[in-house]
C-alpha cells in the first residue's frame, strides 16, 4: 500500500521532477523524453510520475509554468530596485539577460519551444502575463517620464526584441554576457535618447 503523501511531499517530488524534466526536454527535445525516461533519471519506478502528474504534457506545462514564474521574478526584483525610470528600465533588460545565461535550458523551453500540442494551463497564461507586464510597467514609466512616447505595448515590444536579440547572441556564443549586457545598455540608451529628442 503507498504511503500517504503530505503537500509538502507532493510539492518536493514534482519540483525535483520538474527539474529532470526541464533537463530531458532541452537536451533531448520534447517528443524524445518519455514518462519512464524521466522516472529513471529520478531513480523511482515508470509509474510514479503519474502519482503527480496525468501526462507528459501535464509535465511540458509544470515546467514553463516554473520557469516563467522564475524569470518574473527575477525582471520584478530588478525594476523594484531601482529608481529612476531609466534605471528600471535598463535594469529589467539586464535582469532578462542574466536570466537567459544563467537558466539557458528554461529559457529554451520558455520562448523557442515549437513542439506543445496541448493549450496552455492558466497557471502558464499567468505567468506568461506577469513577465510581460513588468517589462510594459518599465516602458510606461519612461512614457510618464516623459523620456519616450508612444504605445507602451508597442515600445515594450521594440525593448523586448532588442534584449531578446542580444540574449540569442550570448546564448549562441556569439558575443560574451558582459558584452550582451554593454550592448544592451548602449541599445536602451539610444532607445530613450531618441525618443526624447
């Protein structure tokens, strides 16, 4: 008879498998990884992810959802540490760097992921909109400032991009993460600069 499991049990044990997961998924590719290949690299038996999980895509969808929340958090902590609207700004482009080059796997699993069948949860819709909120909150505090104009939906998309095409550049070897980050710095600038003038 399985022992009863505590939230905390459950909470542990699909955090460690989410980890596998997101390791398996970027190295090998979604439609590789099976359920009993993910319960080996745990050591446990090909029957106890579905303790936790339904399917695979239960899992594909744990994973993102982890990660979007990550990298939330981390452009949160950033545009909450700093001053003036600028400074956020290029804070939270930075932020978004350093989460690529330090989490290259989720990052992965995050924006060039093409294998999903199946519809986002609204947990992963959530933690989709806080990440892309706080990088239009950052936009709308220059247009207040009255540093750039325009739509801040937009102009976050243009900010987006530009520290997206950075990121890929560090991420593909092409540039150093101190020089995405200078760039980066440079871009924003010039962004804002402009705008203003």
């Amino acid at each position: 008879m399985p022992r009863i499991l505590s939230e905390t049990d459950v909470a542990d044990f699909r955090a460690r498998l989410c980890a596998a997961a997101e390791d398996q998924f970027a190295e090998h590719g979604i439609e590789a990884v099976t359920m009993r290949q993910l319960a080996a690299a745990l050591g446990v038996s090909p029957m106890t992810p579905y303790r936790y999980f339904r399917d695979k895509d239960e899992i594909i969808d744990a994973v993102r959802t982890s990660a979007y929340d990550r990298f939330a958090d981390a452009l949160e902590a950033a545009f909450e540490a700093h001053g003036n609207s600028a400074e956020k700004s290029i804070a939270v482009g930075e932020a978004y760097l350093d989460f690529a080059v330090n989490n290259p796997r989720a990052y992965a699993l995050m924006f060039d992921l093409k294998d999903v069948k199946a519809p986002p949860s609204e947990g992963l819709l959530a933690a989709g909109r806080r990440a892309r909120d706080c990088q239009v909150r950052h936009v709308q505090g220059l247009i207040d400032a009255g540093l750039i104009t325009g739509d801040a939906e937009d102009q976050g998309h243009i900010f987006w991009a530009s520290v997206y095409g950075f990121a890929g550049l560090v991420l593909m070897g092409q540039i150093s993460p101190e020089e995405g980050r200078r760039l980066h710095r440079l871009a924003s600038r010039s962004m804002i600069t402009h705008a203003a003038s």
